[in-house]
C-alpha cells in the first residue's frame, strides 16, 4: 500500500523535511568568566584525544589533579579582561556571523552556529536544524588553515552525532580556505584599512596564528604550511614593502616544543632590537576571542613596551565586517552549488 497524506494513521507525526541547512562551528567558550564555568569548559577541551595527543591513562590524572585545579582561576580573571554585555567575544561575534550569513543567503537556507566546546553544541544543534527539516547541511568549522585539533574535531563530534541517528541528513563540509583568494583579499582589504587608520606608521606586522606542538608538523599535519602560505600571500596582496612581516606562534602550553617563532619571544626581540612601533594580526581567528582581545592586545602589548617598544596596535580580526562576510557568503555559496 502506498501511503498518501490521505490515508496515513491518524498519529502519525509530522515530519519536516526538505531544508537546506548551514551550520557555522567555533572552537568553544566557557558559559561565564567564573572558575566553575571555565574548569567545564577546560575539562571538556582538554580532554579531547586530538586536543591532547597523550594516553588519557597518563593525561586524565594530571588534568583532573593538577590541571583542573589551578588553571580555571588564571583563565577567569583573563576571560574578566575581555567579557562583554553579550557575553563571551567569541560566542556574540559568531552568532553575528550566523545572523550575517542568514540575511545574506535568504529563505533558502537555515543557518545555526555553534562551539565545538561548551554551548551551543554541535549535537543539540545539528538536531535543532533537522528538526526544522534540514536534510541538507553543510557544516562549516571557521578554521581558515587545517588541524587536527580544530577543523577535525568539528567533524568528529558531527561524525559522533550522525553514528546516533536512524534517519541521518546529507553532511558537506567546508574545506580549509587558507589560500583561497576570496579570504586573502578579505584579509588584505580589512587589514589594509585598519593599518592605514592608525595613528602611527608600524615598522613591522606580525602575524600570529595559534601555536601548535611542534610534533604535529612532523606527523604531517598541514596547519604549519597552511598558516606559512596564508601569510606568503596575505604579504603579497597587502603589497607594502616598507612594512617588515614576521610570521609566529602563540599560546604556548605545557613543556613540548611548539612551533616557533613564539610570540611573545618576537615581541620582546623586537623592542629589544630597536622596533618602537608594532601593530600584530591575527588571520588564522575568524573572530576575535580571548587570544587575541587578551593575549594579543593586552599581555601582547605589556610584553612589547615592558621591553622598550612605544607604540602597539592589535588590529581585529575579520568578524562580522563587510569584508568577512562578503568573503564567508562566497565560501558557502560555492559549497552550497547544487543544492541551493
């Protein structure tokens, strides 16, 4: 028997069906800049076997005895510096980024967005848009250069999410876009305006993406290459040579050797060497979060002019500017082909 809207069982549900869905993923943010709320968010993350590459035998003791105890205070008081009226900088500016794309992309599409770590997540969701009938979603992690720790972690938690799922939707993923030219041209536009409205010529741009151990470039790993040609092509298309580019790492943690040059080793060198003026990017945040409104524009700064520098610039990054959505709208479009 075929069966039809007239003649299906009278408590047979309603099911929604045939939406297109988008679905955009940052890396996650403690709920409150409170201890509680953060040791939550940090138990989560670093318990993450791609996040932390040790046997959790060996690892869980040490996050849950030393760890868990003594970071959660030092990292309140920083996300303290940075919080908002709307909350976390990461979380407010991705939810813009969402409600940008939506405006842009119309009807057609659903957009949602969501942290790997901590809420909203990215099961709750992925459930939210195949309940609204969503059975075409792109997930799209905001990660421009590829890692394991990031961009794969996304999927390993929507992996996880479609293992539970009788009725699972079609999943596209957003490649990694560190070299594609609609971002560098996003990059050298918005960056390009913010050098010029300083109030003072810097000497030197650095460009700092987070760090990673150093062991990760060895097992092949492609973030250090991806980060190294995003920063090749972004000195190429901001075509100013009387601006010295310097490309490092930040966020070091831990006793590993992570990948170098390290930040804040650059910024001390650099007034120590005679730099007095200084402005330092962040391309590899697609928005601006406690590394970069903490790290960068205030230990960054502390850093540099404790060690003799006098002017000190931490430009934003793309956000939810003209420049970053015109070039996070393309990104989807071209993803989206054949189903919009």
């Amino acid at each position: 028997m075929t069966w039809t809207p007239q003649n299906l069982p009278a408590d047979h549900p309603s099911v929604a069906s045939g939406k297109i869905g988008v679905l955009v993923v940052n890396l996650g943010t403690p709920t409150a800049p409170d201890a509680p709320s953060v040791k939550r968010y940090l138990a989560e993350f670093l318990s993450d076997p791609r996040v932390i590459e040790i046997p959790a035998l060996v690892w869980q003791p040490i996050l849950r005895g030393i760890i868990l105890n003594t970071r959660p205070k030092k990292s309140a008081h920083a996300y303290q510096q940075v919080w908002t009226d709307e909350g976390s900088p990461l979380a407010a500016i991705t939810a813009q980024q969402a409600c940008g794309l939506q405006q842009r992309l119309g009807d057609g599409v659903m957009v949602d967005w969501a942290m790997r770590y901590g809420a909203p997540s990215i099961p709750d969701q992925l459930d939210k848009l195949m309940q609204a009938g969503c059975e075409r979603i792109l997930l799209a992690p905001l990660y421009p250069q590829y890692c394991a720790a990031t961009t794969a972690t996304v999927v390993d938690k929507a992996g996880d999410w479609l293992r539970e799922k009788r009725w699972q939707p079609s999943l596209r993923t957003l490649p990694p876009y560190h070299d594609d030219p609609t971002y560098i041209a996003a990059l050298a536009q918005d960056l390009g305006a913010q050098l010029d409205a300083l109030a003072f010529q810097p000497e030197v741009l650095l460009l700092s993406f987070h760090g990673m151990p150093a062991r990760t470039l060895e097992l092949g790993d492609p973030y250090h290459c991806h980060c190294m040609k995003t920063a090749r092509l972004l000195e190429a298309a901001l075509a100013r040579p009387a601006l010295r580019m310097v490309t490092t790492f930040q966020s070091r943690f831990g006793r590993a050797k992570w990948l170098e040059p390290a930040t804040d080793v650059v910024l001390e060198a650099e007034a120590k060497k005679g730099t007095r003026r200084i402005a330092i990017a962040a391309p590899g945040f697609s928005a601006d979060c406690l590394e970069t409104l903490e790290e960068l524009a205030i230990r960054g700064r502390e850093q540099f002019t404790e060690a003799g520098g006098e002017q000190f610039a931490a430009l934003s990054c793309l956000n939810a500017g003209d420049a970053g959505m015109a070039m996070l709208e393309a990104l989807m479009r071209r993803e989206l082909a054949g189903w919009l």
